[in-house]
C-alpha cells in the first residue's frame, strides 16, 4: 500500500488558477467541425485561413473564411490564435515553405488583419513548425525576421486601433519529436530572435512524441524545449503547447490507434501534466467528424469515452490552482485547490495499479467517465486511469 505523504514534490510554486483557455483545442470551422466539448481557445491551422488563402494578391485581403472562424469561435466563448504559414506564390516567388521576398509582405498582411479583427485575434502564432523544412524552406534568421515583422505590425496595430486591443505575438512553433531539426534549427531561430531582444510575449511548441510515444516522452519534449530557451537565456514568458495528439505518423513510423481507456487516460494527464509543467494553453489536435487516420486519439461526435475524460479533467482543473504534486514508485498526486476553500487529489499510475491510503484526503472518488463513488473504506485501488479524491 501507498501512503498519502507527498514525496519526490515538483520544483514548481503553486499554480496561477486555471483559466478556461488552458483547454484549447484544433477544429477547422471550414470543415464543419463543431465540437460539443465546451473549450477555451480555438487555434486556426489547416482551417483554410492560411496567409495564401487570405492574400491572394498584394493589398488584397479576403477575410471572409477568417471571419467566419472567429464568429464560431466567439459563439463559444472562445479565444483565437491565428498562425501564420504557407507563404503565397506572388510573395515568394514558388514553394509555400519560402520565405517571402520582402519581409514587408508580412508587415502588411497582418496588420491588415490586425486593424480589421482587432482584439478578437487574441494571438498570432509566427509561423508552423518552423523546424521543419515541410513548412519552412528558409533559414533559421529569415524565420526570426518574419517573427519581427509580426511584432511590428501588431505594435502598430495596438497604436493606431480605435480601442485599446492588446494581442500577443509567439515565436514560430516548434515540434520536438524530429530531435535534429528542433537541436539545430530550433537554437539557431532562438539564438536569431535574442539579437533581436525577443520580440515575442511568449514560445510555442508541439509536443507530439513518437508514434509509440505517451504522456512521459511529451514530457521528455517539454523538458528539452525548455533547456533549449535556458541555454538561450530566453526570457521568462508565456508557453503554448499549440498541438499535440498521440499515435502520430511520421519519422518513419505508421500511426498507432490508441484504445478507448488508454486515450482518456493519456487525454487527461496532458492536461494536468500542463498545469503541472507550466504550459498556459494546451491545444489538442484535433476535433473531427469522422476517424481520422493519422493520429492515435481520436476526438470525433462518437468518442464518448474521451469526450468525458475531457469533460472531466476540465471541471477538475479549471478555477482551481495546484498546490503541489508528489511521486512515490508508481503514483504520482497532484493536490489541487480551489476559491471556495475545497482541496481534492487528483491521483493515477504510470503504469499498472497501486492500493492508496486515503485518509484525510478522500471520502469521495471521482472517475474520468464523470461518476462518483464514496469510499468506503481507506484505501482505493487505481490505475493510468486518472482519479480526483475529494473529502
């Protein structure tokens, strides 16, 4: 049996509370995705609102699908992070990889965008996966220079709008699963935007892991990306995990569908591993209507299980602040409060199950399926399964 004192305590102080955007989520609107989770920010990618989609031409901007998005997104109380990626051909001459011709393209393309949605674009994202030549062609420098001119043009946006808006800039994300190119090209963008005294609010990754990859080598990639922005002396600012998913295909490796008890489980640690970890934001990749190949958890109208783990973890985390987590061979704990006073333990294995003392910190156990159970006795046996223990 496991004993309820915190051992082996994370190095971090006590959460700030857990806002509503810490779940965000993909869900293309031009796809007709329509999500019945509720969730906090809506991340535009692969949602046909790419800079070519939305300037076809020089001076010419159709905002009509980006619009549109946005209007989904508020009807859900939903923040938007736009991103920035696939140049247009008259820009670069060729690939959507390239680098535009003249950073003025993307000066003024953004602040197009920002003078017209002014505060409803509550990010920008400078571009996607930076790291990889699938989405960047250019060098690590030319993509520092399209991080500044997004930083300029939002900075003369915020000036010459009629409202006070205050949207954030993120440096281009990376992916830290393809280690060569995120070691290499990820330092040498780092080490490009500290010339420029960082010209961002905050970092982005994408934590997928390998194919046969879970939560604790999307730790793995978090711990290294975080290195990466000490041994940069980056400083102190907002983390987004803007995608993550597991199973994914990729490197050489098919996509590995994940089972329906495993993907609540994995699901659920993300997030809490978020707050535990100090990422802000957290998008899951990605809500669709139908199975979708590529990825191990699927997040569709018919997957109930992780619909309530999602439901679950959400009510668990949101408003609440963690106080500290502790590990002891296989359990980890996490202690969590919230403003009315109540304190509960969210509880899980990583691997197999364990027979936990509850006393003094749980009458009442609660599942990732949402039910509720009192505990009876003491003692409570639990797996990978994440639970929250209430008194």
């Amino acid at each position: 049996m496991v004993n309820h004192s915190w051992t082996h305590l994370d190095s971090l102080p006590m959460s700030a509370e857990v806002d509503r955007q810490l779940f965000g989520l993909h869900a293309p609107p031009d796809a007709g995705s329509n999500p019945t989770v509720p969730y906090g920010y809506l991340r535009l990618w692969d949602s046909g609102v790419s800079w070519a989609e939305l300037n076809p031409a020089r001076n010419e901007f159709n905002f009509e699908k980006l619009n549109r998005a946005i209007n989904v997104a508020q009807s859900n109380g939903a923040a938007v992070m736009y991103v920035l990626g696939k140049t247009p051909a008259w820009a670069s001459g060729g690939s959507d990889s390239a680098p535009p011709k003249d950073m003025a393209y993307v000066n003024e393309f953004i602040y197009a965008m920002c003078m017209k949605f002014g505060g409803t674009i509550a990010s920008y994202e400078a571009w996607n996966e930076g790291n990889l030549q699938t989405f960047w062609s250019g060098t690590p420098a030319q993509l520092a220079d399209v991080t500044l001119a997004v930083h300029e043009a939002i900075n003369t946006c915020k000036k010459n709008y009629a409202t006070a808006i205050n949207p954030l800039v993120f440096a281009a994300s990376t992916g830290t699963r393809a280690e060569g190119a995120f070691a290499t090209n990820f330092n040498a963008y780092l080490s490009a935007l500290k010339t420029m005294n960082w010209p961002v609010d905050g970092y982005s990754v994408h934590s997928y892991p390998s194919a046969n990859g879970g939560p604790a080598e999307r730790i793995d990639g978090l711990t290294q990306f975080k290195t990466m922005l000490a041994v940069n002396n980056a400083p102190p600012k907002l983390i987004f995990d803007s995608e993550v998913n597991y199973g994914l295909a990729g490197l050489g490796q098919d996509h590995v569908d994940i089972d329906d008890a495993t993907s609540a489980a994995y699901m659920s640690r993300t997030y809490i591993d978020s707050v535990r970890y100090g990422i802000t934001s957290t998008f899951w990749f990605l809500w669709t209507n139908a199975y979708y190949g590529k990825l191990g958890i699927q997040f569709t109208p018919a997957s109930a299980v992780t619909q309530a783990a999602w439901n679950a973890t959400r009510s668990w985390l949101v408003g609440g602040r963690m106080q500290r987590c502790g590990e002891f061979a296989n359990v980890t704990k996490c202690q969590m409060s919230d403003g009315g006073g109540t304190s509960s333990t969210i509880a899980w294995t990583s691997a197999g199950t364990a027979s936990i003392n509850t006393a003094g910190i749980g009458r009442q156990m609660c599942t990732l399926s949402g039910a509720c159970i009192p505990i009876t006795a003491n003692t409570v046996v639990i797996g990978v399964a994440q639970v929250r223990l209430l008194l």
